[in-house]
C-alpha cells in the first residue's frame, strides 16, 4: 500500500490549480514550524525545568538543520524527483511534531526539531522547484516575486494562533496542530500532485559540485544570498527575544506576544508587496534607498530609549526595520531563484540552504551576546545587522555587479 502511494505519478493537468495552491500552502511550512511557538517559548522553558537559552536552541537547532539540507537536497530532487520525497518528508514532520507533544525531554526535542528542519527542507525546495517545472516567463517571475509574500503568512499567522494556544491549552497544543497540518497537506498532495520534474539530472558528484561552484562563483547570486540571511536575521532575533521582553519585562500575557508577532509578520508582508509593487525600478537604487532608511530607524530605536520605552514603542521601530527587512528579501530572493533555471531544485537549495545557515548562526550569537532583556538590546541587534547589510551593499557597489 505504502509503496503505491509513493510511486511517482506525472501531475495531472486537470489537477494543476489544485497542486499550485498547495505548492502555496506549504511553503510557509517553515515559518509556522518557528514561529507558532514563539508565545510558548516562556511556557516551554518553565515546563521543562531548563533556561531560555536551551528552549532557543529549539530554533537555532532547526534553522541549521533546515539550512544544511537545502544545501545538498536540491541534488537530490533534480535527480530523484519533486513527489517521493515530498510526500517522505511530510509524513515524518507529523511523526516528529506528534512525538514533541508527548516528551518531556529537552532532548528528545532537540533530536526531533533537527528532523523537523531536514523535512522541511525537503518539503519547501521541491515546493520551489515545482513552479519552475511548471511555469516559464512573466507567469513564472509573477509566481516568484509572490514568494516571501507567501512565506509571510507563517509569521503573520502562527504566532497569533499559538499565542491563543498556549493560553488555553499550552504548548504540546502547538506541535500537534503542526502534526494535523503536515497530515492533512500529506492527504490531499497524494490525491492531487504528482511529480513535475520533466528532465532527471544524473545523480554525478562531479558535475553537481561543477554546478555548485558556478553558483559560488557568480558574485551577485552568493551575495543576494548573505542579503537574505540579513534580512530574515533580524525577523529571526525578535523571534528569539521578543517574547521574554514582552512576557518577562512588560509583564504582559503570551496572547500579547501572539498578536505583536502577528503585526511585525504583517510587516513583513507589507515589505514583500512594496518589493513587487517596485519590481522594475532599479535594483540597487532602490535596495540602497531601504536600507539607507532602515539604519535611521534603527538609530533612532536606540535614542528614543531614553524618552520612552514600552511595548508601543517597541512594535513602532520594529515594524518599520522589518517592512524594510521584508522588501530587501523579496527583491534578493526573486533575483537569486530566477538566476540559475535550468538547475532550479539546486539553486533553491542553496539560496535557501545557504540563507538559513547564516540566519541560525548569526541569531544565536547575537541573542547570546545580546540576551532577551530590553529594547535596547533588540535595536542594538538590528543596528548591528544593518551595518553588515550597509558594507554588503558597498561591495557590490564598488564591484560594480550587473543586475
């Protein structure tokens, strides 16, 4: 029985709608694997007898093991097919997610939040991959400037839900709600996908390294890639801070957390629509511009501290950083997945892969060095990593990289 359901079958044309919109549900996968939690991160850390920082490292763990897989899994499915390994990966995230709702472990968290990186990393690049099969020209560019607005929604969305979860259940609730997801998306890919890669690469380590070393290589492409891992960064250290700032120091409630998540997700949304509404004015001039008035916002965070400092004013800044942070993404993300179509599987692995490595390190160092205390931290954060993004910018500037 399970052999016939893994059997790859070509996607039905009659069915192509259907699989497009389920192509789109599942790529927020990852941002409602972190991000509807976050309210609980508190709860978890009181619950399991351990500090912040170990709860944190739930996040760190699966950043870098959904990183590393999309590192090499784009080979893979350019070589094994988009279907198999979808359906794979899907069931084992609900194997997972049931598994970290019935363990008391810190542990045994940790193990499974690094399964759950590795599926999901299988489940979002061939869900990437799959408009590329599909889709071709303005069609295509249309459907990958929509990307991180997609996305969007796990931040927007699932924080708002666990923070109500949490609240009324607690935070096992959260991971089996990941577990009905992942099942019910595993249902209806095996009634209405079927695999989409037309033309099987050879799995040859060689030739697939050759590929990777030309993506390396292309300056603008490894690039746009640290511009993601900056950008999605500073989502990242809000995630990791926000709710102990906001459940801890302002002593407000985890449903608080839950909706001033869902108002920086939003942010991030607004950020990814001003991206494509800006799609054909110049790139750099207009990346230059947003980042330019993301370092006087930043700048600003830190010198109002002195004036005030509370929840609102803490949304006020962050909400700007992060429009900015959302329209950085957008432009970079749409670029470096359009860069390289004839490897497409590969280079949505490593644009992916490569963004999130950087995004698990640099959170975890600087929430480290910075803990989860004040504003101040957290608009130092963020000024830290625009600074970065400032000196990026300047070297393709100076190597004057055509876009």
């Amino acid at each position: 029985m399970f052999s016939s359901i893994f059997t790859p079958k070509p996607l039905k044309q009659q069915n192509e709608g259907v699989a497009t919109i389920l192509a789109f549900a599942l790529l927020p996968l990852s941002g409602f694997a972190t991000d509807i939690y976050i309210p609980s991160l508190p709860s978890m850390a009181t619950s399991l007898h351990v500090g912040s920082i170990q709860v944190q490292f739930t996040l760190t763990l699966f950043l870098i093991s959904y990183g590393l897989t999309q590192l090499f899994v784009g080979s893979l499915l350019d070589s094994f097919g988009r279907y198999k390994i979808g359906l794979i990966s899907l069931m084992l995230f609900t194997v997972a997610s049931l598994v970290i709702a019935n363990t008391q472990s810190i542990y045994i968290i940790y193990l499974m939040r690094i399964l759950h990186g590795i599926t999901v990393g299988g489940i979002v690049v061939a869900k990437r991959a799959y408009f590329i099969d599909v889709f071709s020209g303005d069609k295509l560019k249309h459907y990958l400037s929509l990307f991180s607005i997609i996305w969007s929604t796990g931040p927007i969305i699932a924080p708002f839900i666990g923070g109500y979860f949490q609240v009324a259940f607690g935070w096992k609730s959260n991971f089996y709600f990941l577990a009905l997801f992942a099942a019910v998306a595993l249902v209806l890919e095996v009634i209405y996908s079927g695999e989409t890669l037309q033309h099987y690469a050879e799995f040859a380590i060689k030739k697939i390294a050759g590929i990777y070393a030309t993506m390396f290589k292309t300056v603008s492409f490894t690039l746009g890639i640290v511009m993601l891992g900056l950008a999605y960064t500073m989502v990242m250290i809000y995630n990791m801070t926000g709710p102990f700032i906001i459940e801890h120091k302002l002593q407000l409630s985890p449903v608080v957390a839950g909706y001033s998540s869902l108002v920086l997700g939003f942010a991030w949304m607004v950020g990814g629509f001003i991206g494509k509404a800006t799609i054909n004015r110049p790139f750099f001039n207009r990346l230059a511009v947003n980042i330019g008035l993301q370092l006087i916002f930043a700048l600003a965070m830190l010198l109002s501290i002195k004036l005030v400092e509370n929840l609102y004013s803490m949304l006020f800044f962050a909400f700007i950083i992060h429009v900015a942070a959302g329209f950085t993404f957008n432009n970079f993300f749409t670029y470096c997945l359009s860069r390289f179509p004839k490897n497409a599987g590969i280079a949505s692995g490593l644009t992916g892969g490569i963004n999130y490595v950087i995004v698990s390190f640099l959170s975890y160092g600087i929430v480290a060095a910075f803990p989860a205390k004040d504003e101040y931290n957290l608009g130092f954060s963020y000024l830290m990593l625009i600074l970065i993004s400032v000196a990026v910018m300047l070297w393709l500037k100076i190597r004057k990289t055509a876009w």
